[in-house]
C-alpha cells in the first residue's frame, strides 16, 4: 500500500528543504517507496481531522492502511524496519544506528532550534545581542563533539543510514550562519548528505510544491 504523507501547503521555508517532511521524502526515496502527499493549511493543521493524526496540529504525519503516525524520528525508524537501506542487517550496527536517530534530534537538534527561534522570537529585543553568543556556543559544544566523533569518516558508523539522514538534515539547519564551516569535517558531511540522488529527488519535490504555489 502507498503510504500517505502531510506537508505544507505553503511552506514558511520558501524551497530550501527544511521543512520536516523532507526528512521523510528524503527516507522514502532512500528505500524506493513511493509515496503520496496531502498538502495541509496552517489553519487545517489546528482542525480536528488533521488533530486526529498528529495531536499536536504539526506535520509531517504518515499514514499506511490502518497505521497513522506522527513525529519525524517516529516515522523514519519505522520506515527504517520496514525497508532496507536505511539500518544495517547487523543488530549492534543496527542498534547504533538507531541511536543516532536519537542523537540527532534530541541532542544536536534542540540547541539549534532554540538559536533559530530565539532570533525570530526576541531578534528585536535589547538583550538578544549579548544572548546570541551563550546560544551559538551552546551549537558550537555539540558540534564540537559531533566533529571529533566522526573524524575523517563518511558516515556516523559505517555505512550511510537513517541516522546520517537525520543528522544531515539538523546540521542544515544552520545554513547561512557560517557556523558548520567552522568544522570542515561536518560540513563535508552535510555536503556528501546532499549529494545522494535519493535526498536530490527530495528536494526537488519539495522545491517544485513552493515553486507552484509561488507562481499562482
């Protein structure tokens, strides 16, 4: 069965991919699944049918038959263990790479989001300016440590898998602050990320949703 996606129907990234449902476009076409896309309203979003899926009106959501999921990490590692390509057949490599997932998002991804959120929320504030430093040095120990894990490697552990994915698509969060080219590692990692056909296949679909609804 085609599984069911939610994205954006305008999305406040304007095409640059970092939207969450990337992350999930991006897992699919990693494991050759098709897949469908319901495009959602930010006023749809707080609407019971759509609260129905992801209680917390956000998206991505995934649906395949009777299953109905909500949360990005969630989606993913089920895509994950459903398909090959994105977790190793070893069950150590396999336990490590799911350990990744969680890395990525609840370890590198939140003092990135608060930077981001912080600049949008109080940007205009008197005390933003000498907040910003704590903020960017708060990124900068994770990526520190992120950096002097993967060393001169590829991947995270071994071969590409959902892990990378995800950690790919929090580091690219940062784009534009010049922070990740602080650690040429890291960012020769981002770039081998987006360098795979299946996250270009990715992208480009999400960019074509924000060109449509641009030109009408």
């Amino acid at each position: 069965m085609t599984p069911t996606i939610t994205a954006f129907e305008s999305s406040p990234d304007r095409g640059r991919g970092l939207a969450r449902d990337m992350r999930v476009r991006w897992a699919l076409e990693e494991v050759g699944q098709p897949y469908e896309v319901r495009f959602v309203s930010f006023r749809e979003m707080k609407e019971p049918p759509h609260l129905a899926l992801h209680p917390f009106g956000q998206i991505p959501t995934y649906e395949e038959g009777d299953l109905a999921l909500f949360e990005t990490g969630a989606i993913i590692l089920h895509i994950a263990q459903r398909h090959t390509g994105l977790l190793p057949q070893d069950a150590n490599a396999r336990a490590r790479a799911t350990a990744w997932i969680f890395a990525a998002l609840n370890t590198v991804e939140p003092p990135i989001v608060e930077r981001e959120q912080t600049r949008y929320a109080e940007g205009d504030k008197p005390w933003h300016e000498a907040r910003r430093p704590l903020l960017d040095g708060r990124v900068r120990r994770r990526l520190d440590q992120l950096s002097s894990r993967l060393g001169d490697a590829d991947w995270l552990d071994g071969e590409f898998s959902a892990g990378d994915l995800l950690m790919v698509t929090v580091l690219r969060r940062l784009e534009g602050s010049g922070i990740v080219e602080e650690y040429p590692n890291l960012s020769a990692y981002v770039a081998r990320g987006q360098a795979r056909p299946a996250y270009k296949r990715a992208f480009d679909a999400q960019l074509a949703v924000f060109t449509a609804a641009s030109s009408r």
